[in-house]
C-alpha cells in the first residue's frame, strides 16, 4: 500500500501542475491529460477498467450521465472508461486538497456546496452553462454519497434539476465492483477487475412532462437494475 500512495502522490505532483498550466491554453487538452492522469493512478493499483455500452453513445454529442457511487477510485474509473470531454460536479471539500484540488478545478469540474441550497443552485447554473460553453458532457453521482454496501441508494431528486435544465440526453451508467477494489473505511486498493456499464440514453423528448421525483425513479430504476441485476 505504501508503494501506491508514493506513486499516487508523484503522478499527482507531476500532472496536477501540467494540467494547471495547460488549462490556460486549452481545457480540451487540459482534460486530455486529466484522463490519463487517472488511468496511471488506476494502474499503479491494479485496477482495470472494462466499459461496455459505448455504442449507445453519438460521437460527439453531450450527455449528462448519472451514476451511482460505491468508492472514491469513481472519478478516476469514470474518466477512463467514458473519457471525452466530460466534467464532474463534486463536493466542495475535493476542491480543498492541495495540488490535486487545484488540478480539478483547472480542467473545469464544478464544486457544490451541499449544505447550502442558494450555493447549490449557482453551481447547477454554472454547470449548464459550462455544458452549453465548452460542449462537455456532465457528470452526476445523485445518491449525493458513496453506498457502503454497494447496493444503490436513494437518489436526491435535487441532483435533476439540472438535468431538466440542460437539455441534452440523460444517460444511466452503473459502476460495478469498484467498491471491491477499495472497500469502505479502508485504504487498501485491491487489484482487479471494475466494470462500466453504459445503459440507454433518455432523450429529453421523453422526459417533457415528467416531474423531477418521476425522471428520479427512471434512473435510479435503470441504474439499480444494472447493478443489482434486477
């Protein structure tokens, strides 16, 4: 475990800083690097990422994915098995860590302030906007926390809000067996296998007339079925 956090911590002093100093440039490129900054930290853990329902998705077209949430190895196994131009809103308190804080926000992720609703909504705004702007592709993990037992959670229907804002596509993704590879209250990575699974993109001409609390329970529906084989 020791030889993972050294190697963690020097990828993470070494592309952290590029990422600062590309995003300046080009998020695009910026996010490029990002994607591969976690596929080595994945793969100094022995952790491998196999994505299927790709084909689901339209080059080029935006998305917001909503996922669930079983360990804190998700950003890094989302980035790598779905890549693109994508952006991630997460807690406040990711934003925090020295060096890596500082890498997240330059490549555009949008921090939440979840004990703040006024904050909250700013960050929903900012977060549409930026989908629209830079033609990424958002990321949402609405249980709103990691699920200790790996079965999903209730979602927070706040998290849709933004989803009927952006106008685009929701997409459910079911991460399955991250929560193996790192499990709950311990800091020992456990090599193997974590599967993405991409389910079939909503469009938004089907979600015209739904309320938040009924688009909640499709996806979480969709999700839960994925990951519990229901």
């Amino acid at each position: 475990m020791l030889v993972f956090v050294v190697a963690v911590v020097g990828v993470t002093l070494v592309y952290a800083p590029l990422i600062f100093v590309i995003s300046a440039v080009s998020r695009k490129i910026a996010r490029k690097i990002a994607r591969r900054w976690n596929r080595v930290v994945l793969g100094f853990g022995g952790v491998r990422v196999r994505t299927a329902g790709m084909e689901k998705l339209n080059e080029g077209e935006r998305y917001v994915f909503m996922a669930n949430h079983q360990s804190a190895l998700d950003i890094p196994i989302i980035y790598t098995g779905i890549g693109g131009n994508i952006s991630f809103i997460a807690k406040k308190e990711l934003f925090m860590i020295p060096i890596f804080g500082w890498g997240m926000w330059a490549v555009g992720h949008i921090s939440i302030d979840r004990q703040n609703a006024r904050k909250a909504h700013a960050s929903i705004a900012r977060a549409v906007e930026r989908l629209n702007k830079e033609n990424v592709s958002l990321i949402l993990f609405p249980e709103g926390t990691r699920s200790k037992s790996g079965k999903v959670l209730e979602f927070k229907t706040a998290s849709f809000t933004l989803a009927l804002q952006a106008g685009v596509s929701l997409v459910p993704v079911a991460i399955k067996g991250a929560i193996d590879r790192l499990p709950p209250k311990s800091s020992r990575i456990v090599p193997g296998d974590v599967l993405l699974e991409i389910g079939d993109p909503i469009a938004v001409e089907e979600l015209q007339g739904q309320s938040k609390a009924e688009i909640c329970e499709r996806v979480r529906t969709a999700i839960k079925g994925m990951v519990e084989g229901q």
